[in-house]
C-alpha cells in the first residue's frame, strides 16, 4: 500500500513537472478515521497530500464531465486522475457517451483488492474512538485507548467489491500493480438471485419498504458519474413529471426511473449506496439490470471503448419472448 | 366512473395505448371501421414510433391511475424509421424485467407489434390485454394518493 502510494506520488510530480497535466483528482485523508476524501492537486508542491488505502470509496470519474466543460477548445494540457477498476470503467462509459475526451485525459489505473465499509468497523467498535489506523496486505489495524485491534480486510468489503471482476481498471495510461488478481469472471449476482425467487408481493414490501425511507436529497444521483444530465427528470418544471414530495408514489417513481436510467451503463461501482444517507439498500435493485442487459445482451460495461452502449444499438435477432400475441 | 376496490367481479380496467402512427394506430383505425368489437377499455395516445415512448410515460400514466399500459408498434423491419422499433424492442424487454423483478405484476405493462392490415389482430390484442389486467385488479400500489400534499394545496 505504502509502495502504491508512492509510485502514485512520484508519476503525479512527474506529470506536473513534465507539464503534462495542469489538474489531478485523487484522495487525500479524510476528516474522520478510515474515510478518505476525494482531493484536487494543481500544485506539483501538494502532491504529498495524495494517499491510496482501501478506504478510497470514491468513484473519482463524476468529477470529470463537469471539468470537461471548461476544457472545450484548449486541451493543451490534460487532466490526471486516479482509477479503480471501477472508476476507470466509468469512464469508459462517459467516453462512449461523449461526456469526456480521452485525448484531454492522462489515467493512471491501480489494481483495487476492494474497498472497505467502515461502517462496519465503526459500529462493532462500539462508539470507542480511533486513535490511528494502519493495513496490511489482508487485515485493518486499528489503534484504540487500551491496545490495538485488527479486521481481516476480506470480511468487511462493499457488496459491490465482493463480486466484482474487474479490480484492474480497463483503461489508463500507467498501471500500478498492487496485487496479482486471478482472472474472475462476474455471474449473476447470489442476492439478486435470491431476491427474483420471493413471492411478487414479497419483492414489492421490500422495494416500497427501502424507497419509502428516501429523503429525496438526490445524493445516489449527484454520486454516480452516469447522472451527468444538466436537467434532470427529476427537477424538470416543463413538464413536471415527477412531485416535489415524499409522497410514497413519487419514490416510487424517482427510485424506478433512477435506477432504469442506469440500464447498460451502470457498472456497479456502489457509489450510490455509500452516499445513500438513509442506507437504502440500493445495489438490491440497480444490479439486476446489470446481470439482466449481459444475459440478453452479452454486453458488459465499461469493459470495452469500441463497444456501443447496448439501448444505442439493436440486433435483428434480438430475443422477443415478452413481447404479447393474442390468444 | 369510480370503480370500488372491492367489487373486483364487475371491475373494468383502464388501460392507457401508446400507438404508432404508422402502424398500430392504423390497425386501430382499421378495427375501427371495420367494425370489430373489443373492450372499451383502452385510452389512446398516438405516438410517431414506438420507439418515442419515454419509460417514464409509462411509469407516470400507473401513478396517475391506469391499471396498465400497453405501447404497440409496427413488427420488426416495418418501422417507418427503419429501426424505431428494435431499439424500443431493447429498451422495453429491460424496463418488462426490472418492473417485474420489483413486484408489479408483467401483465400491467405489455407490449405488441400491429400493422395497419391487422384490426382482428388489433382487437384480440386489446381483448386479451384487458382479460389479464382484469385478473389483476385495480393498481392500488402505484398510484397517487389524493390526499398527497400537491392535491390538498
């Protein structure tokens, strides 16, 4: 980790020297123990703020249409950041969609072994405070008032880093290798599957139980790099599609259109879950499209440029089973 | 017309169409004309190309209170787009399968292919979209209660 961070820092002072980049998105310390922030170097003198552990949550890709727009026309320079697999696999997809130019950016890719929750850690400490932390290749350290305590790393990942195959990001431009991944290959996911087999009016309590305890603050929307739109369904005024409310039929409605938006694009990164601050357990529902568009579609995210995005595109022999004949 | 909730053996379901106008709204017409019975149940609006129903139609119409929805369109290869419909075609198999997987019942939302030679087709379409929302009763869930705040204001 300690070695990573370093290879980080010193290809960012690189770049800064070589005057290859004038920007470069990457984490920093957090403000509270096992967090980390998202942090913005344009100094080659600040460099040293950078830090990479597995408590870099962020997906650092929805920074980049927005930076995009001021670069129209002068893209002398580019800009650096910082890539998981899945962050780099949001950026695929933001290239096929146009919402970034690869030629204004510089990757550099890091092999993840997963993102801890520290929620987790948090809340089996029992309010005790962190004095420091520190990891190893496989378990968190943490330092409290009466001695030192340690999580194995693999018990406290994100469910979106559990079954995730693509820790080595699929686009940059230098990789550091952390670790050596065996090649995995993603099947549906084991709690999508659970849930398709309730009963219908099972899966309908669970999903207007979760979408009823949302507060409408839009942060699982403001957190995925896909939600790039200026103006958002959502907010639109002319017409107004959706109620300003937390009516139970307007979540409903914002949470299935949110959710059906990300069809073909979302790449499971989580970043809508951690910002979730009412904890509703959305990977429940965004996933099943992700194994649903591979399954009918062979099509999976982010893996490929070239690709086109699978509801941009159509084939002849498309399957039609639901479609209605009369009887 | 109010239905009761509670008398679901005399119950009539509203069904909201969205027809191409090249195709399924003609086959409609054709239906029409042709004097074809089938159910008073469905509500058109006609549409250039199936391709140019926003899930988010769909969705709104259940909140406002239809008990399901049907989008037609012209079979594969005669879209007057040449491709509106495969791209529909695509988008509708996810939204079918993700409402479904949610726990509305696939029948509320159904989809089909009509030319404007096909009124028999048309309206034993229609028959049948209305037998299985029939079977399904009134959709309370979705709906937007009248008593949410934009109402009362």
């Amino acid at each position: 980790m300690k070695q990573a961070e370093h290879e980080i820092m010193s290809n960012v002072e690189r770049l800064f020297a070589d005057k290859k980049i004038d920007l470069f998105i990457g984490y920093e310390k957090g403000t509270l123990p096992l967090r980390t922030s998202p942090c913005f170097i344009d100094d080659r003198n600040t460099v040293r703020r950078l830090v990479w552990n597995s408590c870099c949550s962020n997906n650092l890709a929805v920074y980049l249409p927005r930076l995009m727009l001021h670069r129209k026309g002068k893209n002398s320079k580019r800009i650096g950041i910082l890539c998981k697999g899945c962050d780099s696999r949001s950026v695929v997809e933001l290239i096929k969609e146009k919402q970034v130019d690869r030629d204004c950016l510089y990757i550099i890719g890091i092999s993840c072994s997963g993102i801890i929750d520290s929620s987790k850690i948090l809340s089996e400490l029992d309010g005790e405070g962190i004095l420091s932390y520190d990891e190893t290749s496989d378990s968190i350290v943490v330092e409290l008032a009466e001695g030192e305590r340690s999580f194995p790393k693999h018990e406290y990942l994100y469910e979106s880093c559990c079954n995730c195959a693509y820790a080595t990001p699929t686009v940059y431009d230098i990789l550091i290798r952390t670790v050596q991944f065996a090649p995995k290959v993603a099947g549906p996911d084991p709690n999508i599957t659970a849930f398709a087999h309730k009963t219908r009016e099972e899966r309908w309590r669970i999903f207007e139980e979760e979408t009823s305890k949302c507060i409408r603050c839009y942060a699982c929307r403001n957190a995925c790099p896909n939600c790039y739109c200026k103006e958002c369904f959502a907010e639109q005024t002319k017409p107004r599609w959706i109620g300003v409310t937390n009516d139970r039929s307007d979540l409903l409605f914002y949470h299935t259109m949110r959710i059906f938006h990300q069809a073909g694009r979302c790449v499971d990164c989580g970043a809508c879950v951690r910002a979730c601050p009412m904890n509703i357990n959305l990977r429940l529902f965004t996933r099943v499209l992700v194994d649903e568009v591979k399954e009918r579609f062979g099509y999976e995210p982010g893996v490929s440029i070239k690709e086109p995005p699978p509801l941009a595109t159509f084939s002849l022999n498309d399957k039609q089973e639901f479609m209605t004949e009369p009887d | 017309m109010k239905e009761s909730p509670n008398k679901t053996s005399n119950f009539e379901p509203k069904i909201l169409a969205f027809l191409c106008n090249w195709c399924s709204y003609a086959g409609a017409d054709l239906a029409g004309v042709s004097r074809f019975q089938y159910p008073p149940t469905v509500r058109v609006i006609r549409v250039p190309c199936s391709g140019r129903v926003n899930p988010v139609y769909i969705i709104k119409a259940l909140q406002n209170g239809f008990d399901g929805v049907l989008v037609s369109g012209c079979h594969p290869g005669d879209c007057h787009y040449i491709s509106g419909n495969f791209f529909a075609r695509r988008k509708f198999a996810l939204l079918k399968k993700f409402l479904e997987y949610v726990g509305v019942e696939p029948e509320r939302i159904q989809f089909s292919w009509v030319s404007a030679a096909e009124g028999v087709r048309f309206a034993k379409i229609i028959e049948k979209v209305t037998d299985d929302i029939r079977k399904c009763g009134p959709l309370t869930y979705f709906k937007k209660s009248n008593n949410s705040i934009e109402k009362v204001i």
